[in-house]
C-alpha cells in the first residue's frame, strides 16, 4: 500500500489483479486541500522557457513577454501569512497599498493554446516560497472554501503573494457572488491574481445563469483582472495523429491485468460511483494510478453526471494517467444539447483532453 493512497484513506487492493476506482471512498483533510494548491505534476517542470509560441500567432509570445514581467513585478518582502496574522493578532495585512488599475491577469484563448502551462510558469517565476503562492482550479478554490467557511479562507490566502485560478468559469449565482468577494477581499490585502478560462471576465456565466441579476458582482469580478487574449489552436491535436478508435473490452482488461497500478472499471458503474464522492475528492481517487482502463464507454445522460465527468478528466489530465476505454468514442459522450448548451467549453474541454489521455494509453495495448 504506497504512502499516499494511506494518505488519502483508501482500503488496500490486493495488487494481484487491477485495481478499482468504484471501491474507492477517499478521505481528504482540509490541510491537504490547501498542501495540494501547487502547480499538478504535468506542469511541475514547465516555465516561460519552455514555452513554445506559435510563430503565427504574435499574442503568444505578448502573452510570455507580459507575463514575465508580471511575475518579476511580484518581487520585495515576503507577505505574513494570513494565519500568522491572526496569531499574533496583526489584523489586516501591511502589505503596500494595492496599486490603481487591475491588480491580476486574466488569459483569455480557447482549449489547448498553453494557457495553463504558461499559468504554472507565472506561479514559479513569481519570487516567492511555495507556501506563499497557491495554484488550483476554479472547483478546486470553491472546494477550499467549503472545507474551511469563508473566513479561514480570507485568512490563509491573504498572506500570499499570488493566487493562480485556472479554468474559471462560473456555474451558478452563489458561486459568482462567492469568488466575487473573496477575490475583492484577496486583493484588498495585497494579493496578485492570475487566471485563466474560455470566457472573458465580463461574459463569466453567460448562458449558464441570469447573468444580468448578478452584473454588479461579474463586473467587480472583470475589474480585477486585466485581459490578455491569447489565440492558437489545439496544441494537442496539432501535427499529431487522430485519437485511437476504441479497443475490445478484451483488449482493454488484458492490458489492464498487464500493466501494474492500472484501474479497471466498467464506466457506467464508474459514473453512478462519482455521485457518491465529492469532487474536490476526485484528485485523491486517482491516486498511484498508472492507467485507467474502462470498458463500456457511453454518452452521458444527464448534466450532473457529465460535470463530474468534467471533474475526472481534469485531474486525470494534470496527473497525465493514461485512458484505456473500448465502447464509444470520447467525442461522442456529450450529447449535441449538451456541446451546445452553457457547459459547453466544459465539455469540449473534456472532450479534448480525454482524447489526450486515449492517445497517451495507445501503448498499453500495443505493449
């Protein structure tokens, strides 16, 4: 049983055979939740250097240049943090007074450009410890908030430097009138903002939600950040072969019984058992995977069930775990309502990186 599955509350899997997500109920602590607010391994190496720009598409090489200096921008003395605040009963932070105009970047561009990679490289070219910078999605900052209310929140992140969102979309009024004033509170104590997303600032919940009701709090949200477009396309799909047809359950459960630490699920059974774990527990789920390997694949039929879909396929993709599945194609899990409805950058984002993944698992079979 490797440490980090003890860690996450896992039962121990007899190792003679696949192991399975549906047996899985992990247990996250909420220190590990704010631990975890790094860059995901497949960007722990990346940096503005290894960023390549695509030469026909000039707001990418913009966006590194601007970006760099945001980052050289964050430099000076440390922050307190904001629990060390209230320790020794400092209040509100002394960090400078915050400057006139936007205080983040907000990078605009659609899937596949390099956003989060050049995301990652802002959160480790910002000159400062680890501790005082926190990198996590959308979900994963609301998450945060439901395991620690709202003002321990305020407390443990404004004695940070920078805080780095990708994939900020927002789903629902509560959560717009949420992030709105936790960021309003952030930036009050001197905290720098970087997100990323599909959807500029002033348009965040559009289609999703009367967003006409809540323009005041999307428009404090926009006020924040100053946009910066990014164009290109699919950086995963382009020079690169199609995704591979899908497999035989044949051939998917042997390579499953082949390949150590691999998972091996039916995927209906896999969706009714994402109803019974929160995602901000979905990253524990798939700890010490090396592959999944799913037989059945279908489309999805409800929206509930395909937003934690969304969820999986997310941390799956920051973990780069292989995707194994016979049945459907991944293109065709979301239903045309779906693809074109208010979720649908969530979707298409699924879509491709799954399609990733299935790229990434070819050679398990081949193996």
């Amino acid at each position: 049983m490797s440490s980090s599955t003890a860690a996450s509350g896992i039962d121990p899997i007899p190792e003679a055979g696949p192991l399975s997500l549906c047996v899985r109920e992990p247990r996250v602590p909420a220190d590990r939740l704010v631990a975890e607010m790094v860059p995901p391994p497949r960007f722990d190496s990346v940096r503005f250097e290894t960023y390549i720009p695509d030469p026909n598409q000039p707001s990418q090489t913009e966006a590194v240049r601007v970006l760099a200096g945001f980052a050289a921008g964050l430099g000076g003395a440390h922050a307190v943090s904001g629990a060390k605040r209230a320790l020794f009963g400092f209040g509100r932070s002394r960090a400078p007074r915050t400057p006139a105009g936007p205080r983040g970047v907000y990078l605009d561009g659609g899937y596949g450009v390099g956003k989060t990679h050049l995301l990652a490289s802002l959160w480790h070219a910002t000159p400062a410890e680890p501790s005082l910078k926190a990198f996590g999605t959308f979900v994963e900052l609301t998450n945060l908030v439901g395991a620690l209310g709202f003002q321990q929140t305020v407390q443990t992140l404004s004695g940070h430097r920078l805080l780095c969102i990708d994939e900020f979309e927002l789903d629902d009024p509560g959560d717009t009138v949420l992030v709105s004033t936790l960021l309003g509170k952030l930036v009050d104590a001197g905290v720098a903002l970087a997100a990323t997303s599909n959807t500029l600032p002033g348009k965040l919940g559009e289609g999703r939600f009367a967003a006409a009701d809540f323009l005041r709090e999307i428009q404090g949200l926009s006020a924040h950040f100053r946009p910066l477009r990014i164009d290109g396309e699919d950086y995963r799909h382009r020079g690169l072969p199609e995704a591979p047809a899908p497999f035989t359950d044949e051939q998917v459960t042997k390579a499953a019984y082949a390949t150590a630490g691999a998972s091996l699920d039916d995927f209906p059974h896999l969706l009714d058992h994402l109803a019974r774990v929160h995602p901000s527990r979905y990253g524990a789920l798939t700890d010490g995977l090396r592959a999944v390997c799913l037989t059945d694949v279908q489309p999805v039929k409800d929206q509930s069930t395909a937003l934690r879909l969304v969820v999986l396929a997310d941390r799956l993709y920051d973990r780069e775990v292989p995707v194994l599945a016979s049945g459907m194609p991944f293109d065709t899990l979301f239903s045309e309502e779906m693809l074109n409805g208010g979720y649908r950058k969530k979707y298409f984002r699924a879509i491709s990186r799954l399609t990733a993944l299935a790229r990434d698992a070819k050679g398990l079979v081949e193996a």
